[in-house]
C-alpha cells in the first residue's frame, strides 16, 4: 500500500515539469502565428510640457522622488521585477499618461501585485515569448482609445 502511493508520488512529480513544457511550446505557437497580442515597448512618447507641469511642485516632488528611486536604490537592492515594463517605470509612465491621482492609484495597485504569489494567477497569454516577463503598461488600463490629434 505505501509502495504504490509512493510510486503515484513520484509518477506525480515527475509529470508536473511535463505540463510547464506543454505551455511553453502554447507560448511559442501563439507568438509564431500572430494571435498574441503586440504591446509597444520603450520609450514612451514625451509631449512639450505644458506651462502649468513645469511650476508644479508636485510633479518636481514625485518625478525627483521616482528618480532617485530608479538611480540610487533600485540598482543597489537588486529589485527583480515580474513584469516586462518595472514597477518604477511602470510609475513613471501611468503618472505621465494619466495624471497623478489616477497614475499613484494604479502604481499602488501594480506594486501589490508585484510578487510570486501575484505570478500563480497571471494569464499565460500575457507573459512575453521573449523575456518571460509579464505585459502590463498603463495603456492597458485605459477605458477608451485615446484620440489621436
């Protein structure tokens, strides 16, 4: 009796890397076809900064705060990130893109799924074939198209 439960053990255990293999290749599939979807990466386009931004105190107070972030303690606690786009320059961006209130809430929110535990729920679609790292920009929370000028 224990040997045989011992024996589904293993048998176990040694399928589960097989099923990790099975979504991998899903991963490549759908990247070699097309189907997944394509999210730009990079630099993010930068508009002329309107009068009021450039006086803005709290703009300078959060912008130096996020690169002081970026610059002095990001490299020395060796964050590793989960996401493609880095939870700072994820910040950087929806505060850019949405404004501050909206942009504190959804770094907020990003910064709390920013684990492994958060990782076990992530939809496979939206891991990079790439780097392995899940997609997630600001743009993605956006309700409608933003028009274009």
């Amino acid at each position: 009796m224990k040997l045989s439960k011992c024996c589904i053990g293993i048998i176990f255990l040694t399928a589960l890397p097989i099923l990790g293999i099975a979504q991998a290749s899903d991963l490549e599939l759908l990247a070699e076809s097309g189907s997944a979807p394509s999210v730009p990466f990079g630099q993010p386009k930068k508009a002329k900064p309107q009068t009021f931004l450039r006086i803005n105190p709290v703009y300078w107070l959060l912008n130096g705060a996020l690169t002081g972030y970026q610059k002095v303690i990001s490299p020395q606690i060796s964050a590793e990130c989960l996401y493609e786009l880095s939870c700072s320059r994820f910040s950087r961006v929806a505060i850019q893109e949405f404004g501050v209130i909206k942009g504190i809430a959804l770094s907020a929110d990003r910064i709390s799924r920013c684990n492994r535990v958060a990782a076990t729920s992530i939809e496979f679609i939206r891991i990079s074939p790439l780097t392995g790292r899940v997609i997630d920009t600001p743009s993605m929370y956006r309700l409608k198209a933003k028009k274009s000028n």
